[in-house]
C-alpha cells in the first residue's frame, strides 16, 4: 500500500542552547535514519521553508511503499534525538489512485535549488468534507500561461488526522499556486470543504537554531541521487 506522509515542524528552546556536540552529533544521526528510510523505500521531496506562511518552521513529504518503512524511520529519528529539539506534526495517508491529482513522472524527480534561479515553492492541502465529497475533475485546474504546476498525489488521512485528504504540489512561483487555487475554487472544488494550506520555500540547508548547516546538504543521501 503507498503511502504520502508529511512533517511540519518547528524547532523549540532546546535547540538554541544545544552544545555544538548535540548539534552535530544529532543531525549526523537524522542523516543515517533518513539513509535507513531511503534503504526501505521512502523518497522524501525537499525541505521547505514555510515560517512565512504558517506557525511552523519546515515542512517535508514523503512517498512510502507502506506504513512499516514510515514507522521504523519515525523510530530512528526518535533515536537519534530529532524530536527532542522540535516540535512536530505528522501526517500520515493512504494513495488514491486519481491521475487528476499526479503529474506523470512526479514520483521521479527530487526537487533541488537550482543556482541563479529562484527557489521552487512546495504546498501541502488539507482538506475535510461538510457533506459530499467534491468531484475530482474539480480538483485540479490548468493554471494558464507558462504552467509549472507538478502534483505529487492526492492521500487519505482520516486515520491520522482530523482531515479527510491532503495533497502536495509544487510550483515555480507564489502565482502559478494562486491561480490553480482561485480557479479550483471557481470551478466549485472548495464547496463544501474545510481546508488549510502551508506553502513554503524550497531550501538546500537546514537551519538547527541559529545556525545554518551549509556543510550538510539536506539531504546528503538524496542529493547524491540527484
């Protein structure tokens, strides 16, 4: 069963007062638990900025060949003290097989800034259903112009969460995103829906505290893989 997960974080006081032992120590060990996810299967899409427009700090997605290969890296990240310098929320959802919701070949690419050229902006949606749940072929629109729009699938995640469905897409700039929501929404794709997005900046290095890790791309193993 495929699954999508996402992690939204934020780092809390213990982080601004690790010594440069717990920092570098700790993030070694997030490096080798992401490496033991990738060996099980899991393929993580970028690091995304998204202070800006949310409460919290980063967000990442995931796509999984099932739920074991999240929990077990969930596990080694519990291990190597991830959780001990952020708080987080995780969402885990089950695939649905609607091409309306998954560019061809989305699955394949790893997003990377690209030197020169500005970053690429991720955004996840959460959706819950007040009544029927909206018709599909209103979920994705064409955003016009120069489209730059990939959608990486749509998930069930009402055994996670609050939400009926999450989704994730990526975009050149702020506009293409506003447009593929404004037309969504004209086309009647938000009747009847609940949602939140959070929409952040596709980022190269991780930032523990005040400190940007500009020696350890993030992620080093996915990078190699590029």
């Amino acid at each position: 069963m495929t699954v999508g997960f996402i992690a939204l974080w934020k780092n809390n006081q213990r982080e601004y007062t690790a010594s440069p032992r717990d920092e570098w120590g700790t993030n070694d060990a997030i490096q080798a638990a992401f490496a033991n996810g990738r060996d099980r299967g899991n393929r993580t899409y970028g690091l995304y900025y998204c202070r800006w427009s949310s409460p919290w700090q980063y967000l990442t997605f995931w796509v999984s060949p099932g739920m074991d290969a999240v929990f077990d890296t969930i596990a080694d990240l519990e291990r190597a003290g991830d959780f001990k310098f952020a708080d987080s929320w995780h969402i885990f959802g089950r695939y649905r097989d609607e091409p309306t919701y998954l560019t061809d070949g989305a699955w394949d690419v790893i997003p990377e800034p690209v030197e020169g050229e500005p970053p690429l902006l991720g955004m996840v949606l959460l959706e819950r259903w007040n009544g029927t749940a909206p018709d599909p072929t209103a979920i994705r629109t064409e955003a016009g112009g120069e489209n730059t729009l990939r959608f990486y699938g749509a998930f069930d995640c009402r055994f996670s969460t609050g939400w009926d469905r999450f989704s994730f897409v990526t975009a050149a700039d702020a506009n293409q995103l506003a447009i593929y929501l404004r037309q969504r929404e004209r086309a009647g794709g938000f009747r009847g829906v609940d949602s939140l997005a959070v929409t952040g900046r596709l980022d190269r290095y991780f930032r523990f505290g005040n400190h940007l890790q500009t020696s350890l791309t993030w992620l080093d193993v996915e990078a190699e893989q590029r």
